[in-house]
C-alpha cells in the first residue's frame, strides 16, 4: 500500500490517526434492532415468539444488506425486500409500497432504540491521554447520510468542533470494506490536512474489518466482544496480517499506544 507510506511522505511529520466501523463498534445496533423489531412485532400483531422473529429479521439483514453492498438491491429496495419477506413469515402479504411502509414505522422504532456501547466514550478519552494529538474517524459500508444521522443522534458529530473528524462511507465512495481502497481514501483524507504518523482501525468484524485493514497497511484491531473462536481460513489469515485481537474498547488505548507513533 500503503496508505500510511504515502502520507508520511506528502506532508509534514504529524500525529496518529484511530479509525473505527460504527454498527456493532461504537454503536449499540444489534441491540437497538433486536428492540426496534420487536416493538414493532407486537405493533403489527404477529403471533411470533419474540427471540425467534429477532433471529428472523438479523438473518434477512445480513443477506439483503450485502446484496445492497454488492450492488444486486438498492439502499431503498434491500429494506423494502427484508420488511416483505419477515411479514411474509407472518402471514402479511405485503406489495412494494406497503412495504417501504412496514419499514419506515419499524425504522422509527429502532432509531429510537439507538445508543453508543458504554465503553465508547471511556475508551476516546483513554486514547486522547494515550495517543496526544491523536484523530478519530470512521469508516463505514453504508450510505454517507444514514449513517451520519447516526452519529449525530449518538453526539458524534462530524467535522469541527465534532470529535470525529472524517466520516468515509462506501455509498459515497463506491468500494466497500474490506477492499483496500477504502481504507486507503480515509488515511490520504486525514494526511490532507496533516500527516499521519500512524493509523488503525477498530471493527467487529474479522475478515471486512480486521482482517481488510491489516491488509491495506494499518493496524487491523478486531473487537470480539462475544469472544467468538473464528473460522478458517479467516483465523489463519488474521494471524497472517497481525491482527489484534481486544474483547472490550477499554483495551484499544494501551494497545495502539505500543504500536502507534507520536511524532
């Protein structure tokens, strides 16, 4: 690469840069779409058991939104899709439009389910001390403006005098995690305002966050908080990259400080 290589060399010496993924990293949204959905099981008046449908409705997100990030679906139409095909499980026959209706009243239930991980803010601040002059950013498959009406709500705000100081979406870029490129444009974005002495990035999943930075030249910091063993080949691969392995953001600060140089 290396992303990191390049800035070094265009600017002046500057400092770190700790990138993260937002859903399941900073943002509580398993969480929040277990609860939204479930509210809007019992407003809709489907006879479900509850654990059942919220396993339903993770699944349908998981295959619609990569068919979104493989360009089969819209952003619009993958959600459209999920909402027919979990009211279809439930015995609700839904056309196009109703369906982009299901989902705009089950999206306002879990928007209001949104919240940071408790160990988000604790964990900035830890690095602040750790890394002086340290900046934040994040890195995201998803739409630039979706996401940050999330990050807004969750007091994150972007740019100055916000904490995160570039927010790089996949919708906005045209390349997805864990494509190199990606993670390429946030480092050369930051090194446009002043170099970058060293960056990572912070994400829960192994092989489109980890595994993908360390593979384009930063320090790939995988954040396991279920403690799941992974599979092969990703567990040789992330052993292979030097990936880190952390269980709570409580750990990333005096980890990054071993490995993240101050200028």
């Amino acid at each position: 690469m290396s992303g990191v290589q390049r800035s070094r060399s265009a600017t002046p010496a500057g400092g770190p840069v700790v990138l993260f993924d937002l859903d399941d990293t900073l943002m509580a949204h398993r969480e929040a779409v277990a609860t939204g959905i479930a509210l809007h099981l019992r407003e809709r008046g489907y006879a479900a058991e509850e654990a059942a449908a919220q396993a339903l409705w993770h699944e349908l997100e998981e295959r619609h939104y990569h068919a979104y990030l493989a360009g089969e679906l819209t952003f619009e139409g993958q959600r459209r899709a999920r909402a027919a095909e979990f009211a279809l499980a439930h015995g609700d026959q839904l056309d196009d439009e109703s369906a982009g209706a299901w989902f705009a009243t089950y999206f306002e239930r879990y928007r209001e389910s949104w919240a940071l991980h408790d160990d988000v803010l604790p964990a900035l601040d830890e690095i602040e001390r750790a890394l002086p002059g340290v900046r934040f950013g994040i890195i995201t498959n998803g739409e630039a403006d979706f996401q940050l009406a999330k990050l807004v709500r969750l007091g994150l705000e972007v740019g100055h005098p916000g904490r995160i100081e570039h927010l790089v979406a996949s919708g906005a870029e045209g390349v997805t995690k864990p494509d190199p490129r990606i993670f390429e444009v946030a480092v050369e974005r930051f090194a446009g305002d002043a170099a970058v002495s060293g960056a990572a990035y912070v994400g829960d999943r192994l092989r489109t966050d980890a595994i993908g930075a360390a593979e384009a030249g930063l320090v790939g910091v995988w954040l396991n908080r279920s403690g799941e063993r992974p599979a092969e080949p990703e567990a040789t691969d992330a052993a292979a990259a030097g990936v880190l392995e952390i269980r709570t953001l409580a750990e990333l600060a005096p980890l990054l400080a071993d490995r993240l140089v101050v200028e």
